[in-house]
C-alpha cells in the first residue's frame, strides 16, 4: 500500500493520474499479460490522454495528446532533446545520430542528411533493381507451374530486405531467399532483430536501474556483442580496403565516408537556461565523420532499415490479402501507371494510390510503435509541470487507432491520405517515422523500397488469405509491431 502511495504521489504533485503499478515491475506485469500495445489502448480509454505509469522502477508519462506531442517534440524540442534510454545501450552507440546528443547530434545530422538525397535513392533503387530479379527467379522456381502457393510472407520479405540492404548498404552480394548462411547475412539478421523477448536481461535496468554500471562493466549491449564485433570488423575491412580506390563504390557505406558537412560556424544551441554554448564540432566540418561514427550509423541503417521494411511490407500483403477490393484498385493503378518492363523509379514514385495505401498501412501497423524523449530540465507544458529526467513515452500504434483523432480506426481506409482527406488529420496525430528534429532520417529510403518491391510483386502475383493465415495476428513484444507467429498468404499467379 505504501509502494502504491508513493508512486501515485509522485504524478499526483505533477497534475496527472497514475496508472495501476506493482512493486519493482510498475505495469511491466499488466503489459506482459494483455500485450503491451493493447495495454496501451486499454490504458489510454482507463486514465486518459496523459497519464503517469512506471516501466519497471523508472517513472513515465504516457502522452497521446497532440498538443502535448507537438510542444514536446517541436516548440519545446531543446527541453526534450534527447531519446528515451530506458535500457542499457552502451557508450559505444553515442557515434551514430540515433543515440548522439547535443551539438554532436547536431553535427552528425548535419553530416549524413545528404547521404541519404535523391542521388542517393537512385543509386541505391539501381541496385535494389538487381535483388528484385532474384527475387523474380526465386518465386518463378517456387511457382514451379502451379497457380498458386503459401508462403510464409514474413520470412520473404525478411530474406529480400535483407538481400536489399547488404548490396545497396554495403556492396555485399548475398541470396537470402535460397541460402541464409551466408555468415555477414546471419550476423547482420541477429543484429537488426530487436525483440526484447529474446533476451530478458535487456529488461533489468528498467527494474534495477542501479546495475546499468554492471552492464558497463561487464560489456554487455542493448544487441548481440559477438555479432556486433563480426560487423563491425567487416565494415573496418571495407573502409580500409575502399581508401586506395577512389570512391568508386556507390552504396550507402560510401556515402557515409564521403559525407562531409556544411555546419554554420556561428551555429549555437540554447541549453534551456537562456545560456548560449558554442558548438565545439565547428572545427570538424569540413572532417566529415569518423571511422566509429562510419561504422555506427552504417550499422543503424542496417539495423533500422531491415526489420522495419520486411516488416512494413509483410502488413502491406496482410491488408491486401484481407481487403479485396483495396488489392484490385491499387493492382490497377500499377497496371495503367507504372512501367510493365520492370519498376522504373520515377513511374512508382507517381503512383498515389499505393502511397496512401503504404500511408494507411503505417497508420495500421506503425513499424515502431512507440516513441520517448528524457526531460532535459524542469519545465511546464501546456499547463503540466515535468521534472528533470522524468521520461515520456508517446503510444504510436494507441493514437492511430483512437477514435477520437480517426473516424472507423480499425478499417483500412487508404483514400484517408488522398489530398482532399489529408486536411482531415489532425496534426501530430499520424506519427509512423516519430516528428520533429529528431524524426527518422530515412523516411524517403523507407517508403522508396517498400513501394518499389510491392509494385513487382504485385506486377506478377495477388495476395491472398489461405488456410494458414491467422486473422488480426498476434503482435510481438517488441520495440516493432511484428506478427508473432509469422503471416502466411497465397501468392496467385496473375
């Protein structure tokens, strides 16, 4: 009882309500049982927009208010700056513009936003025109005469993204779809699968927050240490091996070591006490990024690029499979639209039907269903007082079904993106790429290749649901919204 005082005290001083927690779990049990993304719906229609609950031992505001999220993540962004570290993730991480914070942040966004234009889209969409042939070989083999067959569409996907992403990430040509052995192909797989199941040590500084030094002293990591250090070493490899070549390569990797940037040296940053710092990085402008911060953020493209897309498309075929008649518009649009000699990237980039659809999609199954930010000082917002350091979690996959923001939010409804809907939306309520200065920095890359490898699916075979197929699947505990039991369809010859 005094555990439950104390903690619902904590909020109550703050202006909110606290959700039910247990000791040293906080709601970590309630999640566990119900899921965490319907405890996040279920929580939000119990306590309200905003509302206090504890990960563990660690106290967190749950906000799906869109005031709230545009203040927090936008006009006050400098209060907010940096992303919720709620597990272990060690130093090490600080090199890549995921994780970096402050004027180094700023620098490496600076830096690497470039690599990732439209340049760099059509070399990289050239290349992910070479994995679709491979892809074509390998269904025609599987077809092998028939109409139709199953196929479980999460490990389909996972092979061609993964195929995608090592030869336009890395030059590294592999074949997923027939051969996962390739040792680069498992250990970059290990690596960018982020489920918290696999590994419930993860979990520990949530509730102990205090054992973070033993992780640190122990080297332990957020991700698989050995594949880790196998990636890393390659990519070493790599850069040295490229330094006496020019730049010839053309992938993401090279990018990266050509990037360099175009800092402001009179840029500054308000540290939220009206203090005004100078940007130590000025100096390295013209530097371009290390070799660690080289190796981080091509390892974070890898790793945010993999799991995300497979599984972005694996939702893409469940809603086409599961929607008729959303399945026979869009495969008309690419018929009268796209170009019948293969997947011609300014043709796919003109289709909007399939960007509404990828759009509902996201909406549908967000692929990261959450986002956070630490309190850098104690502030106010729109009236509610937040203290220094406490962590807010902004529930993505709870606000895209909110009836209050989405009219039938459970309907897959593409045409609500068309331009005559947009105005619609409410601001700050469709959130799939997270928003403000820190939103991901892959958007185009993102919707490029997942639009690109449905169009060539959808040129040669129908999605269709099948004997195996399991009905509003079961979602993973993980930091992605992915189909536990993986998704099975039939793919029809056309």
């Amino acid at each position: 009882m005094r555990h439950q005082f104390n903690k619902r005290r904590f909020f109550r001083l703050l202006g909110v309500q606290c959700a039910n927690t247990y000791p040293l779990f906080g709601c970590l049990p309630e999640a566990m049982k119900m899921g965490v993304l319907s405890h996040d719906i279920w929580s939000i229609r119990k306590y309200g927009r905003v509302f206090g609950t504890y990960l563990g031992n660690l106290p967190n505001l749950v906000v799906a208010d869109p005031k709230l999220i545009r203040e927090i993540f936008v006009c006050q962004f400098h209060k907010f700056p940096q992303r919720m570290q709620a597990l272990y993730i060690s130093e090490w991480w600080d090199n890549c513009v995921v994780m970096a914070k402050g004027d180094h942040w700023r620098y490496m966004r600076s830096i690497i936003t470039p690599a990732f234009n439209s340049v760099a889209l059509r070399n990289m969409h050239t290349r992910t025109e070479t994995c679709l042939e491979k892809l074509t070989t390998f269904l025609t083999e599987k077809v092998n005469g028939r109409v139709e067959f199953e196929f479980d569409m999460r490990t389909l996907f996972g092979a061609l993204t993964l195929d995608i992403l090592c030869y336009t990430s890395f030059g590294q040509e592999t074949n997923n779809l027939k051969n996962e052995n390739n040792e680069f192909s498992r250990h970059a797989k290990i690596l960018s699968t982020l489920n918290i199941e696999t590994n419930a040590l993860n979990g520990l500084p949530m509730i102990l927050p205090f054992t973070k030094p033993v992780f640190r002293f122990l080297r332990l990591d957020y991700v698989n240490t050995e594949s880790l250090n196998y990636i890393k070493k390659v990519i070493e490899d790599m850069i040295s091996f490229r330094s006496c070549q020019n730049g010839m390569h053309k992938d993401t990797l090279q990018n990266l070591v050509n990037a360099t940037g175009s800092f402001d040296d009179q840029q500054q940053i308000d540290d939220g006490n009206t203090n005004l710092i100078s940007n130590p990085f000025k100096t390295r402008k013209h530097q371009g990024l290390n070799q660690d911060e080289i190796i981080a953020n091509a390892i974070v493209v890898l790793m945010a690029g993999y799991d995300t897309t497979a599984t972005t498309l694996t939702w893409m075929a469940y809603l086409l499979a599961t929607n008729m008649d959303v399945q026979l518009k869009l495969v008309k649009s690419i018929d009268e639209h796209a170009d019948i000699s293969g997947t011609d990237y300014d043709s796919v980039m003109k289709l909007d039907y399939l960007d509404w659809f990828l759009s509902e999609t996201l909406r549908l199954y967000p692929a990261a269903n959450r986002t956070g930010r630490d309190t850098d000082i104690d502030t106010e917002v729109c009236g509610l007082k937040v203290r220094r350091g406490l962590s807010i979690t902004v529930p993505i996959y709870a606000i895209h079904r909110m009836p209050e923001y989405w009219s039938e939010p459970e309907k897959c409804i593409p045409e609500r993106f068309s331009p005559e809907n947009m105005e619609k939306i409410i601001p700050f309520t469709y959130l799939p790429f997270g928003v403000g200065p820190r939103a991901c920095l892959g958007i185009k890359m993102a919707k490029m290749l997942c639009k690109v490898i449905m169009v060539k699916v959808l040129q040669m075979y129908t999605f269709h649901v099948c004997s195996k197929t399991e009905i509003n699947p079961v979602l993973e505990t993980s930091l992605l919204t992915k189909p536990k039991n993986g998704l099975w369809l039939t793919l029809r010859k056309r």
